[in-house]
C-alpha cells in the first residue's frame, strides 16, 4: 500500500489565504484545489498520514463532507488547530500527539520516521537516522538531511511520497544541529591532530 504525507491543509479556514501567497482567490476555490489535488495523487487504497491542521474556522458537518471526498486510509498527527470536530472524523485510527514509523523507503531499505505536527530541533532515532517530518511551517524553515516540511506549502499543494521526501532531504546542505555540532567537533579534532590533543590533555 502506497503511503502519503501532508499537512496544513487547513480546510475551511479563510484566515489561512494569508498563508497561501495569492495562490488562490477565495477560500471555496483553495479547499476545492486541495481536495482536487489530493484526489489526483492519492488512491482509494493508500495510506495517507496529515501531520496537522486539517480543518480550521469550519463547522463539523463541513469537516466531514471534506473528509468523505478525500481518497485514501486517513491517519491524524494532531495539530494546534485541530478542534474536537477534526479529531471526532472517521479517521482510521485515533489521533495522536506524535508518531514513529518504520515504511519501506523507495529503495527497498528501512527507513523510521518520527511525525509531528511542530519542527523539533532534535527528536528521537535522530542518532540511528530517524527522519523527521513536520508540519506547521508553511514551507519557510529550510529543509535539512533528516527533516523537511511536509505541508502543502511545500509540496504543490498536495501530498507527497516518503520517496520524494528522503530524495529532497538528501539533497539538502544542512545538517541537524546536533549532528552538525558533533561534525565540528570531529573536524576540530582532526585539524589540531593526536599531538596537539594530547599536550592538552595534559
């Protein structure tokens, strides 16, 4: 079963037009895109996991005629805009805080994924690979080797594979902090050399 990623769909939330840089003329015409957009990548079938912000601003029984149209097995990683109407959909198991994975990546291989609708700085598994999807953002913090955006702000507008997401993390200059410190610290290491590390030592 194929399986998609996505957030900050915000359905029915016309304060998010702000958000969307001109992308859309009215509120009608960006849910419509989205459920149009989604409907194209995503089939009956597959798995679909939104890392938050579903809806916004919209009442329960329009949360749930979107829902009904949009393709796919539906999981929810909660988000800060996620009302009791969002969580209360016929989502196919009960909403969470945050969620680790472990799926199958284009290549054949493993690949654990830790989902959560805030960016983290560090997360869990960060040191065995663990990669980090997130919502939240819109798009505006630079993607780094283990973590990126997830949200349609990032991604045409629509959901995206966990393929083209390791791709687009792989291609990106930035390390996690940590894993950047510890880089620094190994290069410094180097460049004084075992005598120098010794004398101070000593």
């Amino acid at each position: 079963m194929p399986v998609f990623f996505t957030a900050d769909t915000h359905f029915g939330d016309a304060h998010i037009m702000r958000q969307r840089g001109g992308r859309f003329a009215s509120i009608e015409e960006h849910d419509e895109t989205l459920i149009a957009r989604w409907n194209e990548t995503v089939g009956p079938e597959d798995a679909v996991w939104h890392v938050g912000d579903f809806a916004a601003h919209a009442d329960r029984a329009y949360c749930a005629a979107v829902f009904d149209r949009l393709n796919g097995v539906k999981r929810l990683v909660k988000g800060n805009h996620d009302s009791k109407r969002v969580l209360a959909l016929a989502w196919a198991d009960p909403p969470v805080e945050r969620a680790r994975l472990t799926l199958r990546d284009g290549a054949g291989g493993l690949c654990r994924l830790f989902l959560a609708h805030y960016a983290h700085r560090a997360w869990p598994g960060l040191w065995r690979g663990t990669r980090h999807l997130y919502g939240h953002t819109h798009g505006t913090l630079e993607d780094t080797q283990r973590s990126c955006d997830v949200g349609i702000d990032a991604w045409d507008d629509r959901p995206v594979t966990l393929t083209a997401i390791v791709a687009r993390q792989e291609a990106a200059t930035r390390l996690p902090e940590e894993l950047a410190r510890d880089a620094r610290r190994a290069a410094a290491g180097t460049a004084r050399g075992p005598g120098t590390a010794a004398a101070a030592a000593d």
